[in-house]
RNA sequence: GCGCCCAUAGCUCAGCUGGAUAGAGCAACGGACUUCUAAUCCGUAGGUCGUAGGUUCGAAUCCUACUGGGCGUGCCA
C-alpha cells in the first residue's frame, strides 16, 4: 500500500477537467505537522498559477469539490495559501492493519513490471588487506541487492573480485625475492599479507625518493610566488585590486602549504625506510622495484607459467581471506566472477574497438577518445597489458550476452564517476542501449580526524579485527550483570554471544547505511556500537520488546490474525500514529529504490521505533482497558515487529527475540 | 588549469520532484523505574541553512558569482 500513489490517482480524476499534467496529481506529500492531517496535496498554488487569474484557494476549493477520497479520508481541508489537507479515517486505518495481519508482505506490493537487475557490488581487490572503506559497497549494495529482490525485481548479484591486478605483481614479486614457502605453506594469508605490505612499501619509497627534488623545487617555486604576492598587496592601493592580490595570496599560500605537506609525507615514508637498516638494505637492493613489479603482472597477463602456477596458488587463500569476512556479515553472491574470469576476452574488446575505428594509438598505448572529456578511456598501455577500463567492457558485454539484464547496478565509490560516464558514453556508442547503467556512487570514509581513510597510505585497521572489536563492545553491553539479571529465564553464554554478534555487527552495517551513500561519513566505532541513539541496537531492542509482549501475552506472531470487530476507533494518539507508520513501509522502499538509497529505510525504522517506543509507554497491551482493545495493541505490537524485522533484513541486518 | 562533489545546532548527520514554525542523535540541564525489558520515555536549551545576488505566491532545496574544503584529472583500480 502506497498511500501518496492512491490518493494521486484521485486528485488526477479530480483534475483531469483542469490539467493532462499529472505532476500536479502527484504533488502530496507528508505533513510535518499532525494539526494539518496525514498528507498534504500541494497542486493548488502552482497550479492556478498555471491557469493564470484563479487564487489558490478557490481553486483548492474547486478540487476538493471533484475530488473522491473519502472510503480513505475525512472530509479534506483547505488551508494556508491554498494546502489540501488530507486527514485518514481511522476506520480505513484499520481495516488496513487487519488487511496487513494476514498479508506475510507487510501489505508492501510487488512491482508491477519486475525488471531483471545486475548488482555490481562489494568487488574488494584481493590479496590487499580490507579495512573500513571495502564495507561501504558492500554493505549498501546487498541492502539495495535484498529491497530490490523484495520488492519483486530479478535480481542479479555479482561481485566482480579484483583478483588480476597489480596486486598479484606485487605479491609474486615479493614471494620470488622475500619469501619462505615453508612459511607460506603453512600460514599463506598473514604471510602474503606481509609480503605485499613490504614490496608496497619498497615501492612507495622508491616514489618519494624519486619525488623529494621535483616537491623541493615546487616550493621553491611556490615561495617566490608567495613572496611576489605579498610585495604585490602590499603596494596596491586601489580597494578593488587589492582584494584580487589578496585572493591570490591566499592562493599561493595554500600551494605553498600544500607542496611542504607533500614533501613532508615523502620524507616520512623515506625515513620510516632508511631507519629501518633491513629495509633500507632491501631497498637498496630493490631500486627497480616498482618498474619489476608491473614486468610480473605482465608476465602473469601474458601466461608465464611460473607466474600463473603462483597465482592459481595464492588466489585461493585470498578468497578465503574475504570470505570469512562476508560469513561474518552474512552477505552471498549470485556470482563471483572476477577480473580474470574476463582476461581472454580483453584482447577482442580492444580489437572491437579499433575495428570500429573508436579506438586508436597514442603515445603508444590504445585510447578511445570521447566527446566531451579531456583525457581518453585507455583500453590497452604501452606495455601491452590491459586495464580496469577494458575489463569493465568485456564485462559489460558479457553480462548482456549472459543474463540480458534491464539494468547493471554499479555500486562504487564516487572518485571512479569519470571512469563509468566515459564506461557509459562508450556503451551508448557501440549500441547497448537498451540497457540502463546506473552508478550508484558513495562518499568516503574519512578517519576520526576527518582525514579520508586511504587505501594505500598508513596504517589501517583491519576490517576483521574492526568486526571483532564491535562484537567485543557489544558482548560488554549484553553481558552487562545489571541488565541480564533482570532477564527471566536467564541467558545463557551461547545466547549471550548470539546478541553480542547480531548488534555488534548489526551496529556496523546500521552506521553505514543510515548516512546517506554520496556524504562522506566519518568513521566512530565508539559511536556506532555505543547502542545509544539512532543505532540499529535500538531497532533491534524495539524488536525485542514486541517479542518480549507476544511471549508474555501467550501468543505467538502467527496467531495474532486479527482485531475484535468492535474496534472502529484508536484509543490513544500513540496507536494511531504507529498504525500510519506501519502502514508507510511502502513507501520508505520506493524511496531506496528511487534514489537507490538505504537511508530512506533506516530513516522509516527509526522513526517506527520511536513510535513504537511511545506507545509502548502509553498503551499496555495486558493492562488494556478492555480485552477488545488488548487485541488492537496486540495486533500493533505484532505488525510492528514484522515491519521491524522487515526491514533490519533488507538492510542485512539480523534480529533476536530478547536482548 | 579543467571537471565533479560538499558547506545545515557545540559535535555527527537527516531534510523526499521548491511548500506551512528547518529536524534527529550525541553532548548539557531538569524530570519519570514496586517496568507487558528504563538499551526507554517526557521536558528545557541550542540556527542569519558558508556569503552575496537572482528566479516566485513560497528557496536549505533551483540559477549565477564569490569564499572555504574534498575528490578526480593519459598508461593503478
């Protein structure tokens, strides 16, 4: 049930004599204020500015005059400028709460034309250690992945796996030159780890090296600028002038600034190398490292058999590695088809390309070049090895051969926009059309310094041991004596740890998703397992609470199917607005869908919660004044843990019966 | 240089295709537990929605300029 869509459908039969616009139509909306009814019809003002002469409230009136609402509504009000105000009837509220007891959908309708959806998403480079940032495409793609399937689209989920990359360049060459394979035999997934961290190491030390005289001179250049610049606003005189010097001094300082904060973190990875006499010996000995590197993922690319044999060895331990994390948060694919799975195809793709005279050689490697960029879509480098870019369209054109999808979801981070609007313009230009490409880009996750968290730089905190540490805190909570002891029957250590894991993960996924995906969001254990406020502990406890009152009444979920016919009016304010919010789940996943954004639905729990939380305060189900009444609440307790473990689950959140 | 994104309460963030008095949470202060689980609820305080213009009945939302920040920008992904 999707409430602003029926009541649309009416206000465009009310008016069809005035308009063939139908945007007018759809112009309700919420009221943020319950003195001004449920929804709010807003078409009257724009539109007798249409008509040109008409005020809006005469006009309002006229529409109101046309309009058929009232098996849904109260007689509606005009009001302000010219607000249609539309108040429910309660008797509809709760002939629709009866109707949802027996529905297992929570009276949420499927789609009436499903559509068959590639989800791109998750898509971790293998081999390089996960941390904070590796959860966001996963956590939202699998959300959007669950409320598409639900809402009745085909859904297809594939986690297209950076398993070719340089990455393997990195971990081969580390191996050939710092290995033990005893030791890598015996505990392959630390050991590689360690072993790509060193070679990136030596790598990023060989950069800043190379970097410090060409940073130097930047400053150099940079100071003498600044200095210009100061003399310069110092003489001027003229106000108008001046305030342009000054703009440019500002400038120049920044870039003064900006170049000594790049020297500085070179010298810093130099000295973290040269103070460390192994190191240094090692990169003194590795002085083409990076150049060698990129000569062994060609190698690999191009089928050397050592290579290869390595890589069909360690690939598997890196896929163990990411899959223990996705177990951990309960989250599959339909495929895994990563980069390597699409190698034999790239050579066709550039082939394909140059053929149709898209593509063509400059500065020695393969380009397309596209209307309305600067820099080209490079398909093959002058090394003859290929890239993201001619992956992603062997992909593509896989995926249209394999599943003839109506849509591919890319769930990535919004620094790659440039790669899929070139992805995209390209596409359209050799005739897939008729596929919709959606990139569904999100912000990054910055440190509690409100510094981005990057992949390459510094230390970062291992995504595993980041899972473990919010089940820990959460394990705190649970296990807390003053709490569990008011637990009847008592829990025990294996329920104990059942709660601990759910909220704690539960409290990663909720932080993530309750951001909306394009900000930018800073990353704060403390405050997402801290289970106060807006975190999915307090969805979950919401549940809990609903679980608690059916167990304490004697019934169970299924047996609750209906409200004694007697009712036709609430007893209380807090009933009324928690049956309106049951009733809006519909629209709270248009909404995701629409924008593709999970927030939407964390946003609509929330808010369920707190009603429930009021009339949890307000109406006792066993103290009811009456045993009709009792099963009105009844009924509102059970449809609100449905609706509450609804939608935890289409966000990949678990639920428990107490906590 | 060019392109994209962002700027909302002390802090972290919402704010739906323009709608009525801009909302939450945290932190602060004051209340409510012989409880269907107080991991809760109620109340108080906190804002020139970066600045300046424009569009109109009406702007946090759309347009322009500016300021400040982030990201990207030919051989990583």
């Amino acid at each position: 049930m999707h409430l602003p869509k029926q009541l649309s459908l009416r206000f465009a039969d009310a008016l069809k004599n005035l308009t063939d616009d139908v945007t007018y139509a759809s112009m309700i909306r919420s009221t943020n204020d319950p003195k001004f009814g449920d929804y709010q019809a807003n078409c009257a003002m724009p539109l007798s500015k249409q008509l040109g002469g008409k005020k809006p409230r005469e006009l309002a009136a006229e529409i109101v005059e046309q309009l058929k609402v009232d098996e849904f509504c109260d007689p509606p009000e005009i009001a302000g400028p010219g607000f249609i105000n539309l108040r429910l009837k309660n008797a509809f509220l709760l002939d629709q709460l009866r109707a949802m007891l027996v529905d297992d959908r929570c009276l949420v309708s499927k789609v009436e034309s499903p559509r068959r959806i590639i989800v791109d998403f998750s898509s971790p480079n293998v081999a390089k250690p996960m941390h904070v940032g590796h959860i966001r495409s996963t956590v939202i793609g699998d959300s959007l992945a669950r409320t598409l399937r639900f809402l009745g689209h085909e859904v297809i989920t594939d986690n297209h796996l950076g398993d070719w990359g340089t990455q393997f360049g990195i971990i081969i060459y580390g191996y050939k030159h710092f290995g033990d394979p005893e030791q890598v035999a015996k505990d392959p997934v630390p050991e590689l780890a360690k072993l790509y961290r060193l070679v990136n190491q030596l790598i990023e030390y060989r950069k800043a090296k190379r970097s410090t005289e060409t940073l130097a001179e930047n400053i150099a250049v940079a100071e003498v600028e600044l200095s210009a610049c100061q003399q310069e606003s110092e003489s001027i005189s003229d106000p108008k002038e001046g305030k342009k010097a000054k703009k440019r001094l500002a400038s120049a300082q920044s870039k003064l600034k900006s170049a000594e904060s790049q020297l500085q973190g070179a010298n810093k990875k130099i000295a973290a190398v040269e103070s460390d006499s192994d190191l240094f010996a090692k990169a003194e000995a590795h002085v083409n490292v990076d150049e060698a590197v990129l000569q062994e993922t060609v190698k690999l690319h191009q089928g050397d058999v050592e290579n290869l044999r390595l890589w069909e060895e360690f690939l598997p331990h890196c896929k163990n590695e990411i899959n223990r994390v996705y177990d951990a948060l309960s989250i599959e694919f339909d495929h895994t088809l990563g980069e390597s799975f699409y190698h034999s195809m790239l050579a066709g793709v550039v082939e394909n390309l140059e053929k149709r005279g898209l593509a063509r050689d400059s500065e020695g490697a393969v380009c397309v070049f596209l209307d309305g960029f600067d820099a080209p879509m490079i398909v093959q480098k002058k090394d003859g090895a290929y890239l993201y870019a001619t992956t992603d369209l062997a992909t593509l054109s896989y995926r249209l051969e394999q599943f003839h999808p109506d849509e591919i979801v890319y769930v990535v981070d919004t620094r790659q926009s440039e790669h899929f609007e070139k992805l995209f313009a390209l596409a359209k230009n050799i005739g897939m059309e008729d596929v919709k490409l959606v990139h569904v880009n999100f912000g990054t996750v910055l440190g509690e310094d409100g510094r981005p968290m990057k992949t390459r730089s510094g230390t970062l905190i291992g995504l595993e041991g980041l899972l473990a540490d919010a089940v820990d805190r959460a394990r705190q909570v649970v296990c807390n004596p003053d709490r569990i002891m008011k637990i009847d029957p008592p829990m025990d250590a294996a329920e104990q740890s059942e709660v601990a894991e759910v909220v704690g993960l539960g409290a990663i996924k909720y932080a993530d998703l309750s951001h909306h995906r394009t900000s930018d969001y800073r990353f704060s254990l403390d405050k997402m397992v801290s289970l106060d406020g807006n975190t999915s502990a307090y969805i979950q406890y919401s549940f809990a609470r609903t679980q608690g009152i059916l167990r304490k009444a004697g019934w169970s979920e299924q047996s609750v199917t209906s409200i004694d016919p007697s009712i036709c009016e609430f007893t209380h304010p807090a009933e009324r607005a928690l049956a309106l919010l049951l009733l809006r789940m519909e629209e709270a996943l248009a909404t995701v869908h629409q924008d593709y954004a999970p927030n939407a639905l964390v946003d609509y729990l929330y808010e369920t919660a707190k009603a429930y939380a009021v009339f949890n305060d307000n109406c006792h189900v066993l103290k009811a004044e009456s045993e009709e009444i009792a099963t009105l609440r009844l009924a509102l307790v059970t449809l609100c843990g449905r609706v509450l473990r609804l939608g935890l689950d289409l966000l990949g959140i678990r639920v428990i019966a107490r906590m």
